[in-house]
C-alpha cells in the first residue's frame, strides 16, 4: 500500500512539473531573495549595531538571572527571610525587564525589517516584472507553497542577482 501510495505521489509530481513546464510557471521566494541581497546583508549589519546595546542587556540580564536562580536555589533555605524575599523580589524584577526588553527588541526588529522590505518593494516589483519578461513566465507560485521545484523553475537565485546588480 505503501508503495502504491509512493508511485501515485512520484506521478503526480512528474505530471505536474511537465504541466508546470508547459505552462511557463516558475517558482520564486521574495523575501529570502530580498533577504540574502548585498543590500540586505548591509541593512542587516546596521540592525545589528542598531540593537547591540539592548542585546548585550539581555545578554546581561539572563546570566544575572541564572546566578540569582542558583544562588536562591542553593542558599535559599539558609538564608534570613528578608534576604530571601529581596533576592526573589530582584529576581522578579530581573525577569520583568528581561521580557519587556526581549519583546521590545523583537518587536523593534521586526518592525525594521518590514520597513526595508516596504522600501525596497517597488525595487522588487520592476525586478520581478523584468524577470517575467526575460524568462516568458505565465505564472509565478510561491517558493512556501510548493513542495518541489526544479532549480530551473526556481526564479529566486536569478532575482538575487538582479537585486545585487541594482544600486
């Protein structure tokens, strides 16, 4: 059974790459082509530096936290009462700005990162067109929404190289 059900899924794959062909489809990936761009790279380095210092607090804080976690952990019940409850409250307080800062971090990137693929899309869009012309596709499907394509129908390396050629 379970090798009928194999060979169904291997012709229907094979039917559907030579109807694919025939039909001028290709496949293409807009934000990893966008992503893994020179221009991306050189935004991303600015990310970086933009959100070093709030990285390196994270990073500061979680080892504060974890010191703080054994240090309860191992004198907790030997320690007096009012020091236990100001080593909790510290804690608490550490985790609390651990999470606003994560979230804020997160949030700040994100944001970014939908700025410059936002500025970038009319770039994209007269790629992407260019693309289509010089390859005569008919149709473009999603790189996430497929499950296997051809390095030829793969139209993302190429909108790589036009976008590093683009200045």
């Amino acid at each position: 059974m379970k090798k009928w059900v194999s060979a169904c899924a291997v012709a229907m794959g094979l039917s559907v790459a030579s109807v694919a062909h025939a039909l001028d489809v290709a496949v293409l990936d807009v934000p990893q082509a966008l992503f893994s761009s020179d221009r991306a790279k050189s935004f991303m380095k600015g990310l970086d530096k933009e959100f070093s210092d709030s990285e390196q607090r994270l990073e500061t804080l979680a080892r504060d936290i974890q010191a703080n976690q054994q240090k309860l952990k191992k004198d907790g019940g030997i320690m007096k009462d009012d020091d236990r409850q100001k080593l909790q409250n510290s804690l608490k307080d550490e985790v609390s700005e651990y999470r606003f800062l994560q979230q804020k971090v997160q949030s700040g990137r994100a944001s970014r990162q939908q700025q410059f693929l936002d500025a970038n899309r009319p770039l994209l869009d007269k790629l992407i067109r260019e693309l289509i012309n010089k390859k005569d596709v008919k149709v473009i499907l999603s790189r996430q929404g497929t499950v296997y394509v051809s390095e030829t129908a793969d139209l993302t390396p190429d909108l790589i190289k036009s976008l590093n050629k683009s200045k």
